[in-house]
C-alpha cells in the first residue's frame, strides 16, 4: 500500500508544515523507516523537533466518517413516517425525537402516499450502530416544504414556504370534433375545460348543442414558480361559447353580499334553478319516452334520461335540496332522491357507490357530488339514470324550462358592468400577446404595432 508522510516540525514556537518526502513502505515495520528531517541542514533550525506525522489514507477515511448523504423516499399506502425513517437507517430514538418535534409544525397524521421525504444521513463508523440524522425534509406540497434539522442534541422543526405566483391566461378555439380536443390543441388544462362545462350546464347539452365550427374562450386564473412552470388553475375569470353563430359569454362576479356567480353580459345569473346534466363526459344513451325495455323485453314508459359514462364518473346535484332518498331502491339499484322545493324532485340511480356523507335529511348543494355512476340494480352497463319530477310526474328534463338565477341592478349593476368591462380587456390583450397558449383561431391582430393595417 502507498502512504504519504508529511512532517509536522515546530521551531521557535512557531508551527511549520514540511513535505519531508514519499516513501513506499510495503514491510510489517515500515514505520520505522519514517525519513527524519537533518538537524544539521542549513535549511534548519537547531531547535528543530520531528512531533507527527500525518498517514493519507487515515485522513481519507475520517473525511468519509464526517460526509453525509442522503436517501429519498416516496410515502406509499400504509406507511408511516416512523418506520421509513428506522427502515431507510434512523434510529427509533431519534426517529422519535424528530416526529416530536416536527409535530410542532406538521401533525404526522397528516402524511399521506406521495409525499416526498429526504433524509440526510451521517454514518456511524460503527458496523452495528444506526447513522445520525443530520435532518429531514418533507415536501408537502409545492408550496411547502417541512424542514427538521439537528441542533445540538436535540432537533429544531419549520416550515419553508415557496409561495407560487399567480397569473392570468387565455385561450381560444374552434371546435372540430370535441371541446376536450379542441381545448387540448388550445394548451387548456383537462380541470379547466371540466369547469368551463360546469359554468355552462345549465343552458347547453353538450352531447347534442355543440356542432362543427362551434367556438370557445376562456380566461382563467393559473399558478406558477420561480421558473416560470405552471402548477395548477384556479378560477375561470370569463368564458364565452359561440354555438351555431350565436355567442354567450360569462362573467365570473362576486357581489357586495358575497355571492359568487357567473353573469352575462347584461348582468343576469347563468344559475338556474336545475342543472340540466348532472355529470361531465357522458353520452347521451336514451332519451325520456316510451321505449322497449332492454331487460324486461317490452315497451314502457322511460321515466328518465340515461348517461353512459365510465364506472366511478361523479354524479353531482343538479341543484340546491334535501336528500329525502337514499340507498338502494329495486332495480334502481343505489339511487338517490333530492327535494329541492315544493313542485321539484330529483332522482339519480344505478349508481356504484353514494358519496360519503349523503343519507336522508342531508342539505346538498347545486355541482355538489352526491355518487358515482355504476350498474347496480336493473341495468345493462354503467350509466346515469338520471329522472325529473315534478308535481309527482315524471318530465322530460332535456325540455323543462327553468327561470334563470339574479338579476343585478343599481349600483350592483354599475359595479359588474365596470367589471366585465376590465374581464373583457384584459381577455384581450392576452389573445394580442398570443404567448399564453397556442390558439386554433386566429389570432386577434395588434392595432397597436406593425399589422396594424389588418384592423
């Protein structure tokens, strides 16, 4: 083995650090043969003493003992922060002062599969013994990070907040084939576009209103770090939908009371008293009417309208009521019934599972879910079956006519007037800059620079 020596001499009480020579020792007695500094030399001092010397590999082997490194870890289902910390070489004491005082900042019950964890390890030098926490990191979301680190012999615990910026974008489309393409070749996230349905249900049957040529826009409120990537949506600020030539664009305003809704362009809600489908992506599969039943084998009276949709596809409730039913119901299989006034009750069946917290007496709110589309009961494959009544009759809910929500007036009025005013520049100057998405209509010239002969 090579080993390289240096001399460490101390002369006048001053220290000086020499490099004596390399020597290549290969003998059991190779220590002996330390090369030792002349005291004659005229290069030194009379008093000059040989005191140590210095072995590299030993050097080479502490700098490992005093690194760190690191292991990081994925919560999965069942775990728990104590045993991926003692699993991944923590020991159980100080696994258990580190929870305790990240409990300060962070309650443990609340990890859940996917969190990211960081440890960041010393090892012991010692075969048998656990390495040393030096800290943890929790990355709990995005925006916050849970940071316990040593301090002395005990732990220090806080939260590092990495606050995202928030930004507004707009898109615009034209409808080929769906409004999920169309958004899709637009840049407009899947959440968003599921929104931009929910703004609109209440006046369009997005099965059978939505023709070739048919258009969109959408403003919206989106999230983004340092870099510069986006993380999540918020609200949808304005949208509009130009169906068949005719365009309907709505504001989303917050009154002096509080209310939140979405207004046309006179001021008027988009929120009527009944949603007209009460799920998203859904096919229309059979209307309300007579009809060979596909099951018993003979025509009746379809008391309902069926949506085929994938199993477990939320169902919501199509307006503000009172649970009066709910649990499974003959060939309805689960069903839920809501009242939501003295002439209006809604039904929903074949559902494969009701949502927690939905049982007899509960108050649902409009867009709220209340289950999940399945196949219990007599049915053929999963679907929404989906019923209105009204009076104690059965109607045809694609043809109720329903009134619409508020209407704003006075100075409210001048307030939201003044509102869709700034909703509607801001659009536009968005679609001008034509760097927030990729648009599938053409883009909105700028009268304000070089193709300002286009306008």
């Amino acid at each position: 083995m090579n080993k390289l020596f240096t001399i460490l001499a101390i002369a006048g009480g001053a220290t000086v650090l020499s490099l004596a020579g390399v020597t290549s020792l290969t003998a059991p007695g190779a220590a002996d043969e330390i090369p030792i500094l002349d005291a004659n030399a005229e290069d030194q001092h009379a008093a000059t003493q040989l005191v140590a010397y210095f072995d590299a590999d030993s050097g080479y082997e502490s700098a490992q003992l005093a690194a760190t490194y690191q292991r990081q870890v994925v919560v999965g289902n069942g775990d728990t922060l104590m045993g991926l910390m003692v699993k991944n070489g923590v020991a159980a004491g100080e696994a258990h002062n580190a929870i305790t005082t990240m409990s300060k900042v962070f309650k443990p019950r609340y990890l859940m599969p996917g969190h990211e964890i960081v440890l960041t390890l010393r090892p012991s030098g010692e075969p048998d013994a656990a390495d040393t926490l030096v800290s943890m990191k929790l990355v709990e979301s995005v925006e916050r990070d849970i940071l316990v680190r040593r301090d002395g012999d005990g732990f220090l615990a806080e939260a590092l907040d990495h606050p995202l910026e928030m930004e507004i974008a707009a898109a615009e489309g034209k409808i080929e084939i769906s409004l999920f393409m169309a958004g899709e070749e637009a840049g407009v996230p899947p959440g968003v576009l599921a929104d931009l349905i929910q703004v609109y249900s209440f006046d369009v049957d997005f099965q059978r209103d939505i023709r070739k040529g048919d258009e969109f826009t959408v403003m919206y409120e989106r999230f983004v770090d340092e870099s510069g990537a986006a993380f999540r949506t918020g609200k949808i600020l304005r949208a509009s939908m130009t169906l068949s030539g005719k365009e309907r664009t709505l504001y989303r305003y917050e009154t002096r009371s509080g209310t939140i809704d979405y207004f046309d362009e006179d001021g008027k809600s988009a929120r009527r008293s009944l949603m007209r489908t009460p799920i998203n992506g859904a096919r229309l599969s059979s209307g309300f009417g007579n009809r060979r039943h596909p099951i018993l084998g003979f025509t009746k009276l379809h008391t309902g309208t069926d949506f085929a949709a994938p199993r477990g596809t939320p169902i919501y409730a199509a307006g503000n009521g009172t649970v009066d039913y709910a649990g499974r119901k003959g060939g309805y299989g689960l069903y839920v019934r809501i009242r939501h006034n003295g002439t209006y009750k809604t039904a929903y069946a074949h559902m494969s599972g009701i949502a927690r917290g939905v049982r007899k007496g509960t108050r649902v709110q409009q867009g709220q879910v209340i289950g999940y589309v399945g196949t219990t009961g007599r049915s053929t494959g999963n679907h929404l079956h989906y019923e209105v009544i009204r009076n104690g009759k059965f109607i045809n809910s694609r043809r109720m006519h329903l009134p619409s929500g508020t209407k704003l007036k006075g100075d409210e009025l001048e307030a939201f007037l003044m509102a869709r005013e700034t909703a509607d520049v801001q659009y536009a100057m968005l679609i001008r800059k034509g760097v927030e998405f990729a648009s599938t209509v053409e883009p909105v010239a700028n009268c304000d620079g070089p193709d300002s002969a286009a306008c």
